[in-house]
C-alpha cells in the first residue's frame, strides 16, 4: 500500500481549504450556522463551480472520477472549518449510494445534478428511533405514512432517498422533500454547522415503479455508502482535531501567565504533542483506509479499515476538542471563542452512521468469534 | 503499490523461510529476540549465516557494498514476510540497520571494506554505545573519554544498557576526546573491539528476569588510531545521523511481529474464553484498529522518505511514529495479561501464554528506550510543532 500523495491530490485539498478558510472562518461559519440555518447556500454553489460537489463521482456523469483518497483530502477542509453544507450527505452518502446501485438509467438521472450541487439529496440514516414507517400500496401506488425523527440535511435538500418496505425486502423510493403531504422541521440542534430535521410523510404518494433499487442490491449499496461515509466523517473529524490543536498552540503562544507565555510550560507542552499523536495517528488511519477504498476489494474487507478510520478519529476528535476547551482555560468555556463549536460536532458526529463502539463489536465478532459451518 | 504488487518476490521469500526455518533452526520459529528466554543467541547466529548465505542480510544495501539495492517498498516486503513465516528477531539488527549505513555515509573506504562483510557474512556482531549512567535521555552529556597514543586510542569510562554486549564482536562508543569540551562539542564515534583486557562486561538483571543488557566498562581500552568514524570532534553528527537511520524499513518488520503477537493474543482469548467478554472485546477490537492505524503510520513515514531523499525536515508522521508503536504495544501488553487473567503472573507451560507474559514486561522497556515517552513529547511539542524550548 503506497500512502504517497500526488500533486494533484495536493492541490485538490488545498483549492477547497483555501476557499473554505476565507468562505467559511470563523465569523463566515458562524453566520451560516446560527443565522442562517446551517446551510450556507452561497458557498455551495461555490464548491459546486469548484466540482467539489462531484469529487468521486463518474465523469460520465459530470464528476471528477476520483477516489476516496481525495474525498477524504477534501473532507478534512470540511471538518476543519465545520463548513455549513451538506456535502457529506449527499456527495458521499447519497452520491455513493446511488453509484454503488450500478444501475445506469438510475445514475444518468441522479447523478449529474448531484454532481453539478444544483440538485442536494438526503438519506435518512436513523439517528434517533422512530415509529416503524407504515406502507401501503394502493394500485400502483405506495402511500407512506410516519415520522423520520432526525434527517441530516433535510432542509437544504430537495429530495430524500427512503428505503421503504415492502414484504420482506426494501424498496428504495426518492421522496420529494417538497411534495404534498411532507412537512419539515428543523430539530434544535447543539451542532448547528451541522442541521437536522424532523420529516413527518402523511399519506405520501410514490409511484412503486419508480423504485430505485430493491433487495440485495439495494442492501448492498447502502452498506457502501455508509462504508464510505463513515470513512469520510472520520477525515472530517480529523480535520476537526487539528483545527483545535492550531487554536489551542496560537492561545498558549500568545497568552502570557507568570510573566511567560503558557507555551513554554512543559506540562503544556506535552499536551499539545499528545494531541498532535492523535491527530497524526488518525491520519494515517484515514488515509490508509481511503486506499484500501480505491483498491476497491469487496465490502466484507472494507469494515476493518473503516472501524479503523472511524475509531482513531473519534478519539482524535473528543480527545482534542475536550483538551482545547481545557487549554483555553476560561475563554474556552465561553461562547465567543470556537472551541466549543468543535466539541459539539465531535460528540454529534459519534452517532453517525454507528458509534465507534458498535463497529469495533463488529469487528470483535469477526476476530474472535467462530465461523458458523 | 498495492498489497498485490511484489507477488512473486513475497512467495520467493515465503518458500525460502519454509525451505530454511527448519530442523536446528525450529526452536527459532517466532521467537522475539532481544529479551526473550527462549532465544539461543550461538543459535541465532547461525541463523544469521544461513540468512547471509541467502542473500537476505542487507537487502536495501547498495550493491557496490555487496547488497541487493531493493527499493524501500520491497524491503519492507521482506521484513513482513520475514516475520509472517515466523522469523525470529534478528541479531545482526544493530549492524545491518544502524552501524552498516553510518559506516556507508560516513567511514573511509578501508573501513567500509573491513566492516560490511563481516555484517553481510553474519559473522560479526555490534553493541551500540551510547547511554552512560548520567547521559541517558541527556545524551550529550557523555562523559566517557577517548585520548590518542600515537597510533592508539585509549578509552577509559562506562557505558550501560548496552544491549547484546555479552554476545558482540564490536562496539561504536560516543566518547569525548576533546578535554574540557562541553555537550555536544568535543565527542567522537570509535569503533572499538569489545573481546580485550580493557573491557568488561556485567549484565544488568531486568524485569523480566533476564539480562538482555549490560553495563560496559572501559579502563583503558584500545582501538586503533584510524577507527573513528568522522572527524574527531563531529562524533555527534554521526551519533545522530545514526539514530537517523533507525526509523526505517525495519519498523515494518517489528509490525508484522506485533501482528503475530495480536493473532497470538486473539487464540489465546478465543481458547480461554475471555473472547466472550463485551468489555475485553471491545479492547481488542480497538487494540487491533490501533495496530493497523500504526502500520498505516509507518507507510506515510516511508512514503515520505521514498519520495524526498535527503534534506527534507522530518515530517509530523515520523515524530509521532516511536511514541504511537511503543505506546500501543505497552497498552497491548497490559491487555495481554487481562487476558490471560492469573495466569500473567502464575507462569504455565502454554507456549503461547509464555509469549503474552514476555509482552506483557518486555513492553515496559519500550516507552524507555530510543527515547523515552517524555522526551518524545519535547520533540513533538519543540519541533514538529514549533513550540518555545
């Protein structure tokens, strides 16, 4: 495995850093989260000129064609400046979803304005339990009916990817967020770069010819996605960590105590380089996971590098963000100062797409226990 | 490069391990090395030979020194399949890997010709002499003197921690030969015979019970007068340039061994049941993602080194590369012993638990030396992230 960057990789990370450091610092950020929702509409059609909305999606179907490498390089901007908008949710999630069904029609259709960021697409992935959906067909219709509790992104999107049952597999239905009988709420959020929303269906109509996929390939695609979202937010929560280790370096360097800077204390010290081992180790996780990716073996071998990404990067994350708030010292308790912001995404982010303790019982159970015969 | 790449040189090694670990050499298979009971260094020396006569001492060399000049990438291939089919640790590791390249970078032709090939042959063995009883994490503080007599440099101080002394040949001594020099000023690095009346060597008991390590006395001990590697008075550039090339392809090879003590860990748990614990799951779940996480590391720091040869400043990755592995695997030798419940303290004849309970001591010796824990953290905190000294 060659974790070598090539220049290319580079300047694709750098171009969005750069844009984000100047769209998104902290008072840009901060407007876009508690003014305007979480969703900073300007910025993303930024990124979409960029074609940071299609980083790993097909040329054929107006992306880049790159790979996990480079979502990740991306995703650590995202995290570092907490950017208000739903990339992970519908590039990674929904866009790699929608690939993985390997269905053409259904590519050609969604893909492109996904790709483009014109057209922003949700999936709900149950990160607070809800009333089981109640699904009834009438002719060739399904009418939908139920509370989806917490759906990333839901405002901002305009269509929202369900799958649905039906007997005894799924159906995959896009909902129009839009359409008559959905309504939204956004949910008080402590993580406000990040919105969520209620979305109550009342007698939803869809078509059930117009299903996107269904049983086994449905089940398989979405266990990709989430693969690989979970890969990506551990890059964004690398980005976060490091972000917190430069606030935290610059306070101790400016801030003066005993008639020194605090950053010539060697207690100090050491908890800054502990925090860059998090950091660095995580890292190297993400990246190493994002190769394992673009070599692209089955699903089954993905989940030891995913657990991996995922579990050194949540301890990356609540790690740096609990030491920066500490570090800080009084102004790191107040709301002025970011510390905090990042210590909120750090937590939120914990329920995404599991909790890095259910993936390493995953992984538990596939080291240690015996293969039914 | 994929896992994929360097097939057939991974079955070349894999056919030649099966084909050579064997017979006198099966009491060998999967030993540790340094500070492992069962290692029989008249043993292991032997081994070396049968290595050398393989061509499998001194892979990365380049090929004017009688080396294979393979590239960083498939060394690294070598050392994994060397410890994936159960080679054990490597003697000839502080010639091959530390002194040999000093020796290349900076060592006069006469001395490259009378030093490598008895490395290469597995026939000559080094001890490394750095620490002294008051320079251990303050190195500079050396205080052990070297004088020249005509043709003779005479050697007078101790030593200690000097792994493998009791089974060397040689030893490269840090010495100050400049009276009254202070720090690192002053300090030169001499190649010195260690079988001679001038030298003594104790064993120091460790806490594993056995003694890995020495103390070396020098009272007037004698190397020749050309043995020093450098200028006299630029010892400290060479000593560092050294620990330079500690952090190299070998790091991968200690993986694979770590990786070899995980799957021993994991047949232990699942034989005794602890593998059915929620909690002592989870940690070996999470100790598992770690070591991949160190083995990702590792790949990011030779990828850096692979690309810029030279001149580049240490990148983030390799700062942390030392504190991240020993720190792991003294974590790991914890849950060793959680594993293994009374049995980490009540020695049994399992020969797989006789492994865990070397891990769980020998692994308190890891956050110590080549730097200890807390002198990594001033480095990180100093340099790689710039703080005041």
């Amino acid at each position: 495995m060659d974790l070598r960057l090539t220049e290319e990789q580079r300047q694709i990370a750098d171009s969005i850093g750069q844009l984000l450091a100047h769209a998104s610092d902290s008072a840009g950020m901060r407007r876009a989260a508690f003014e305007h929702g979480g969703f900073d509409a300007s910025l993303w059609a930024q990124l979409g000129e960029l074609g940071a909305c299609g980083v790993h999606i097909a040329e054929a179907h107006g992306g880049l064609g790159l790979g996990a490498t480079e979502l990740v390089l991306v995703a650590e901007e995202f995290g570092r400046r907490l950017a208000c908008v739903p990339w992970l949710e519908s590039v990674v999630l929904a866009g790699t979803t929608l690939a993985a069904l390997g269905d053409d029609r259904v590519a050609a259709h969604w893909l492109p304005p996904l790709a483009s960021g014109e057209q922003i697409v949700t999936l709900d992935i149950g990160l607070a339990p809800g009333a089981p959906l109640s699904v009834r067909r009438e002719g060739a219709d399904l009418r939908i009916d139920g509370v989806l509790p917490a759906v990333p992104a839901a405002l901002a999107a305009r269509s929202l990817l369900l799958p649905v049952p039906d007997g005894n597999e799924r159906r995959l239905m896009a909902i129009g967020l839009d359409a008559p009988g959905v309504l939204r709420r956004a949910r008080e959020n402590h993580d406000a770069t990040r919105p969520v929303a209620e979305v109550s269906l009342q007698n939803v109509r869809v078509r059930s010819d117009e299903c996107l996929a269904h049983g086994a390939a449905l089940e398989r695609a979405l266990a990709r996605g989430r693969l690989l979202a979970a890969a990506v937010l551990a890059s964004e929560l690398v980005g976060v960590a490091q972000q917190c280790l430069d606030l935290t370096v610059a306070h101790l360097a400016q801030r003066v105590q005993f008639g020194k800077p605090l950053a010539t204390f060697q207690a100090l010290k050491h908890r800054c380089a502990t925090m860059m081992v998090a950091v660095e180790l995580a890292r190297s996780a993400v990246l190493g996971a994002a190769r394992t990716f673009d070599a692209q073996p089955d699903d089954a071998r993905l989940l030891r590098p995913a657990t991996m990404a995922r579990c050194l990067a949540d301890e990356a994350a609540q790690y740096c963000t609990q030491e920066a708030i500490q570090l800080h010292g009084g102004v790191g308790f107040t709301w002025e100062f970011d510390p905090h912001l990042y210590f909120k995404r750090a937590q939120a982010a914990r329920a995404w797409f599991g909790t890095p303790g259910t993936w390493r019982e995953q992984l538990a159970a596939s080291l240690l226990d015996e293969v039914a015969a | 490069m994929s896992d994929l790449d360097y097939a057939g040189f991974r079955a070349e090694v894999r056919a030649w391990m099966q084909a050579h670990l064997r017979g006198e050499f099966e009491p060998l298979r999967a030993c540790g090395g340094l500070g492992d009971s069962r290692y029989d260094p008249k043993l292991a020396k032997r081994w070396e030979q049968e290595l050398a006569r393989g061509g499998w001492v001194g892979v990365g060399w380049p090929k004017e020194h009688g080396g294979r000049a393979l590239p960083l990438s498939q060394q690294v291939v070598f050392h994994e399949e060397y410890v994936r089919a159960g080679g054990p640790g490597r003697l000839g590791h502080i010639g091959e890997t530390l002194l040999a390249p000093t020796v290349m970078a900076f060592g006069t032709p006469a001395q490259q010709r009378r030093f490598l090939p008895g490395i290469l042959a597995g026939t000559e063995y080094w001890a490394q002499g750095y620490s002294e009883p008051n320079a251990g994490s303050d190195l500079a503080n050396v205080q052990t003197r070297a004088r020249l007599e005509g043709d003779t440099w005479i050697i007078d101080g101790q030593k200690t921690w000097t792994s493998w002394a009791h089974e060397s040949d040689w030893i490269f001594v840090v010495a100050r030969c400049e009276p009254g020099s202070q720090r690192h000023h002053g300090l030169v690095m001499l190649l010195v015979p260690l079988r001679q009346k001038g030298v003594t060597i104790r064993p120091i008991r460790q806490i594993t019970g056995d003694s890995e390590f020495n103390e070396v006395f020098f009272d007037g001990a004698r190397t020749e007068g050309e043995l020093h590697l450098g200028a006299p008075g630029e010892g400290w550039k060479v000593a560092m340039a050294l620990l330079g090339f500690e952090r190299g392809v070998s790091t991968l090879g200690q993986q694979a061994g770590f990786e070899r003590e995980m799957a021993c860990l994991i047949e232990v748990a699942r034989r005794n049941g602890v593998a059915r614990d929620p909690v002592m799951r989870q940690r070996i779940a999470q100790a598992a993602v770690t070591l991949d996480a160190l083995r990702c590391n590792a790949l990011r720091v030779l990828a850096q080194d692979d690309a810029a040869a030279g001149g580049v400043p240490v990148s983030r990755e390799a700062y942390i590369a030392k504190y991240v592995w020993s720190n792991w695997r003294r974590d790991f030798g914890r849950l060793a012993a959680d594993v293994l419940g009374a049995a980490a303290t009540l020695p049994d004849d399992d020969p797989l638990a006789q492994q865990l309970r070397q891990v769980w001591l020998f692994s308190r010796s890891d956050t110590i030396y080549a730097g200890t824990n807390e002198i990594q953290l001033n480095l990180i905190a100093e340099r790689a992230l710039g703080m005041p000294r």
